[in-house]
DNA sequence: ACCTGAACACCGTTCAAGT
DNA sequence: ACCTGAACACCGTTCAAGT
C-alpha cells in the first residue's frame, strides 16, 4: 500500500493513453477487431469518443498500440539464452501463443511494414541467424522468411480459431474438417483426399513447430 | 462478330454476378479495398445498392468471387509440367506475380480457411510434395509450410508496395528504408544496423524466390 | 490542458414498392 | 424474376463549446 506522495498520481477515473490502450486490448480480447468501436470504447471509458482523439491520433495508432501492448506483455518473460535455433523456436512458440491468446493480433502484425515490437523480433531472430553462422548474404533471406512463416502461420491459426465458437469440441472440429476433405473427389484432388485421414490426432502448435523447424533445416544447409 | 443466336445472349446492360464481379476486381485495381463500395458499385453498375444484393449475399461473398476470379485468370495459364521443386517455384512465382499485380488479393487470401482456388493450390503443391518422396507424415507440414510462407510473403510485399505511391522512384525508397535501419542503435539492433547495406540492391521477387528454395531445401532433407 | 457530445460524411444492409 | 432507392443502424472523425 504505497502512499500518495510523487505528484505524477492520477486519479483512477484521469483519462491517458496507457489506459485508453489497455480498455481497448480488454475490448479486442472479448468481442474480437469488430467490437472494438471508438463509441463502445468511450462508453466503457465513461467519456465521449471525442476524449480518445486527445490521446490517440486515430483508430489505426490505436491498433498499433494494443497490438504493441499485448506482444510485449508476452516477450520480455522470455530471456534469449541457449543454443540459436533453441532460442528461434523459443520466439516462435512465444508469437504464436501470444496470438492464439488474442487472435486479432494476427490481422494486425501481418498489415504494414515491420515497426515497434515486430522489429525487435526481427532483430532477436536475426541475431540468432547470425550465431548460426549464416552467410551474410543470405542472413536478411533466411531472417524474413522465418518472420514471414511465423507471422503467418500464427495468423492462419487465430483465423481457424475464429471460425468457430470457444467452447467446440476439438475432435469434432478435425472430424467435420478431415471430412471434408476426404469427400474432395480424388479424381481432382488426389492430395488432399489423400492426407485427410492425418488430421484426426493434429496438434496446431506441433506442426507450427514442426513449420519453423523445416525452415530451420534449410538455414542449416546455407 | 458472332450473331446473337443462342437465347443466353444478353443485353449488355443487363446485371449478373459475373459483371458485378467483373466491376469488383476493377474497383479494387483502381482504388484498393477501401475504394470497393456497394455505394460505388452501384453506381459504376448505374443501379441502386440494393440490385446487386439479387446476385451477391453481401460484401464477404463478392470479395471471395472477386479473389477467385482475379486469381484464376492467372493460374489457369501456367501448364504444370516438370521436376516437382521447379512446378512449386513456378506456381509460387505465379501467385506472387498476381498479388503484386492486385494487391487487394494479399489481405483476402490469408483471410479465413483455404478454398476456392487457394484449396486448388494446396492441391498442386501438395501433388508436388508426394512426387517429391516425402514420407506421408511430413507431407501436410511441408505444403502448409510453403503455403503459408507463399501468402505471406507476397502479403507482405503487397503491403509495402502500397505504402509508397506507384510512381516512386525504386533506389530511393530502398535508400530511405536502408537508413533507417542503419540509424538504428547498433547497440540495441546489431543485426538490422549490418545487413542495412545489402538493401541497396534487393529484389523482392528474388528475395522472395530464395525464400521458397529455402523451404524446399528443408523439405529436400526430409 | 483536457473533456463533452452533437454533427458530418460516410458505411453495409434491408425492404417496401415498382416493372 | 429482377430492379429501385429511400431508410435503418451503424461507423470514424471533427469541432465548437465547455471546464
């Protein structure tokens, strides 16, 4: 119970940009990219949406701000030591958790270029790619394509999550799906007629692993 | 100058789906996808919004009949003959090429689960991977693998594209973006302040390419 | 400096009414 | 069967006016 003496105390009801950031994360979190309105925000915030612009330029710096907030609650539990792939896959898995806990966060990572907390992932894998003893040539190639395949696998796996309410049973999900593909006519569809039986015991966050762990392989032969 | 003999023929202001989608894809050539309105739309149509919801259910449904469409013109083209890494280099180089071409189709292709021509494509490199000798269980890892990285990449280089206007000068925006991570703290970003200097001559679409050989160089070892 | 909330210029979508 | 266009329920954003 700390006492009030520095002067930089606010009120808990003083409207700032931290808390204006944090409402929106909690927003996002519970109704998804579409619940979050300047006007249900305000509400929550016990303002009008007038307020939130003297904080916030607009709703896009908004989205970078909780996308930034909710990543980098995540990252810094993590302290990088150990072998480099170790350490890669150790990102890997900290993205792809963070945006299986707030599915959008796939939408925003992947829109625009790489700034803020993307960058500095960026830089920890690039880093990585380095120790490995990479080719400078072809350091930035295999850096972006780990980012690339991480950031889009994540996102792919939040957008699956979405299709379907919280609470669905998992194996019924694969079932329906590994029927759908089995009913593709072979004819046209060897492939996936064929593989569609390996969905049944399919963990997402395996073959995420599994993902990144090829990529890894490739790197390795450079 | 065939004659109009088959009663199919119709008036050439008449509405269907494949004019309304025809018109989709140009809008969203022209203008991107804040520049696709059924306002817009309707007008460029010369009707009222709600004609065209006679043919489309809403806005989901043309966007996905507007990608399908943009990307099939495309694919159809290619023949799929030859070793099995050169017909995924070639269907990758495809997909690229039509997304740097309709950048709109980056954002709705890694939207929601793959269908249309995106389960098509799976199909194809999926095909690609069995010829390739992949044990049966790493087969589904592999084609998502490249798949995801597929998407992504030309999604992210789409979204670069779109941040500069059309008649940017090439060397300048690579010069822009190459200080920039030169400026950075070498102390806190090693790694992008080194590899800022190979930026000056990079070719996305090259760049892209090593991307894809380094998956496959990971599935080879498989 | 910071907040209020009505108002503006839009959206996607619906639906009675027309042909 | 197909089209019309006004109307509904929203958006993000602005801005005069307040404290």
């Amino acid at each position: 119970m700390a006492t009030r003496t520095r002067n930089t105390d606010r009120r808990d009801d003083a409207l700032s940009k931290e808390r204006i950031v944090e409402a929106a994360v909690a927003m996002l979190d519970e109704a998804g990219e579409s619940g979050l309105t300047f006007r249900a925000l305000s509400a929550r915030l016990q303002t009008g949406p007038g307020a939130i612009y003297w904080h916030v330029a607009n709703k896009d710096e908004l989205l970078a701000a909780a996308t930034n907030a909710a990543l980098t609650s995540g990252m810094t539990a993590e302290a990088a030591a150990g072998p480099p792939k170790d350490v890669i896959r150790a990102i890997a898995l900290i993205m792809f958790d963070a945006i299986d806990e707030h599915p959008w966060l796939g939408e925003q990572l992947s829109r625009g270029p790489w700034q803020g907390v993307t960058l500095q992932i960026c830089e920890r894998i690039g880093q990585q790619i380095q120790a490995m003893g990479v080719p400078a040539g072809l350091q930035f190639t295999s850096a972006s394509a780990l980012m690339i395949y991480i950031l889009g696998a994540a996102r792919q796996n939040a957008a699956n999550a979405r299709m379907h309410p919280p609470g669905t049973d998992r194996a019924e999900v694969l079932e329906t799906h590994a029927a759908a593909w089995r009913g593709l006519d072979p004819e046209q569809f060897p492939f996936l007629h064929d593989i569609a039986g390996q969905l049944r015991d399919h963990d997402d966050r395996a073959q995420f692993l599994d993902g990144v762990n090829l990529i890894l392989a490739g790197v390795g032969d450079l």
